[in-house]
C-alpha cells in the first residue's frame, strides 16, 4: 500500500495567512474626505449700474478616518479650510479660516455605550483684523491666538454609524494666545501678559453624518463646554454644518455654516461713534459659505 502525503509550502501558507489578516484588518477601518474649490471673478468696464471688480477663491479639504472592530473604535477627523476675496482697491481679506483635528477613542461597555475620550484641537492660519479693508486695521486674531485644546472623558452613545453621542463629565478646555501682542491685551480672556488660560468642566458632543437624499450628504456636529469653576450656568458653543449636493463626480454645492458662542470672546460696543469702545460683551457668531465649484468625495 502506497500512502500519499499532501506537501505544505510553509512560506506559501504564512504568506496567505498574512493576506488574509490585512483584508480582515482593513475592513475594519473606513476613510472618506471631501476636497473642494470653488473660484469665483467680476470684472467690470464702463459699468452704469456701478460695482467693483472682484475676485475671490475657498478651499476645504475635509478628512476621516475610522475604526471599529466590534470592541474598539477610534474616529479622527481633519478639517482644513482657507478662503480669500479681493475687491476693488481694498487689501485682500479672508472669508475664511479653520484648522481643527479632532481623535475619539472608545472601548465597549454595554450596548450601544462605550467607555470614550476625546482630543480635540482648533485654530487658524493667518491673521484677522477687525476692519480688514481700512488702512488702520486692528489685528484681533492669529494662528494661534487663539487656539483650542479640549481633553475630554466619559460616555459615547453609537446607535449606528450615522450617529454618535458623546457626553463627558470630566473635560478640559485649554486657550493659547502665543501673539504677544494679543496676550498683553488680554485677548480671549487670558490674564493680560498670559498666553495660556485652563479651564475644567463638562462636555457634550453629539454627531450626525447621513446621505439625507440621492447625492446630498449632510455632515452635523455640535459641541457644548461649561466650566465647573468659573459661571457653570454659561455654556460654550461651537455647532458645525456642511451640507455637500453632488451634481457629477468632479462638480457639487457646498454650504457651510458654523455657530459660535463663547463668553470669553468679547466684541467692542462703540456707542458715541468716537473710535473707542466703550463696552465690551459676548456675542453670537455665525458663517455661512455657499460655493459651487471643483469637489472630489472619497
């Protein structure tokens, strides 16, 4: 009798083993993004209704990337956004101007709750002024000053990959004013000639990402602070919108708004009209941007 004994190629089967556990480990992350560019140009020559010429550009480059194996998720996001308008013989100024990063990592508890921290980061590239087309501009802000650093930790709510709902009793909300300039004023409610300002409190952050309709993408996120030790009654507010409408592959609509309210930002009341504030108070503050340009989502 003649017994036959099937021969393994041990280089062959680790090589196979390892295939097989990197398509398994990238099904477990999933990455998208949105960039986009929209342009927009007004010339006029001997015009009788009047205007100016202008031109102006924005940009956004929006990235994700995320991870979940059942047990562990990990969740980061990169926005970058940078816009620009000249108009006739006024100095360029900005429309607008964002960096924000942020890293959520959960471990599961029970259900639909995870045990989560988040790490979150804000700030801007350039300088912004409060009058940016008069010859004595004032410098407000810069990259920088401020900037936004949030440690938080608690509970993250998931139902499903569209939603998310982070609520954390114990964060820390951390204000950089590296301009020296800035920092001397006291700007952001730093101590004058302090460039840093801690704060401890809670925070909650709920998420909405969902294609509402055949090529309309709705991408939400609201983020409210308040502060333990310091007026606990007044909460910040930073609530974000992008609204993307595909027409093709390489041409959509973007609508961005993003609302802001934070005690510690305050605005110059000029009553008299003499050039000098006279009260100083916080304020609501919102963006809207609509543009129609190039845009590629992956």
């Amino acid at each position: 009798m003649i017994v036959s004994i099937p021969m393994i190629n041990p280089v062959s089967g680790k090589a196979q083993e390892t295939a097989a556990a990197d398509a398994a480990s990238d099904t477990l992350w999933k990455t998208g993004g949105i960039i986009s560019l929209n342009l927009s140009q007004l010339a006029l020559t001997n015009w009788a209704a009047g205007g100016e010429n202008s031109i102006s550009g924005n940009g956004l480059v929006q990235l994700s990337g995320d991870y979940n194996d059942g047990i562990l998720t990990w969740d980061n996001d990169l926005v970058l956004g940078y816009g620009m308008i000249k108009q006739g013989g006024d100095p360029a100024r900005k429309t607008d101007d964002r960096i924000e990063l942020s890293s959520k990592l959960g471990y599961k508890a029970a259900g639909n709750w995870s045990y989560s921290g988040l790490v979150s980061f804000r700030t801007q590239f350039a300088e912004g002024y409060d009058d940016p087309g008069a010859e004595n501009r004032v410098k407000i802000s810069d990259r920088m000053a401020p900037g936004y650093l949030n440690l938080s930790a608690g509970m993250d709510y998931r139902p499903s990959e569209s939603f998310s709902l982070l609520i954390a009793p114990l964060a820390g909300k951390i204000t950089f004013v590296l301009d020296d300039e800035l920092s001397s004023l006291g700007s952001f409610d730093v101590d004058p000639g302090e460039q840093v300002r801690a704060e401890f409190g809670g925070f909650i952050k709920a998420g909405y990402q969902e294609e509402i309709m055949q090529n309309i993408t709705l991408n939400t996120a609201v983020g409210l602070f308040s502060n333990y030790l310091e007026n606990p009654q007044y909460v910040d507010v930073n609530w974000d919108l992008l609204l993307s409408l595909k027409v093709n592959d390489y041409i959509s609509a973007t609508l961005q708004t993003q609302l802001i309210y934070d005690r510690d930002i305050l605005f110059g009341e000029d009553a008299d009209g003499d050039g000098t504030p006279e009260t100083f108070e916080p304020r609501v503050q919102f963006k809207e941007l609509f543009g129609i340009g190039l845009n590629y989502t992956f």
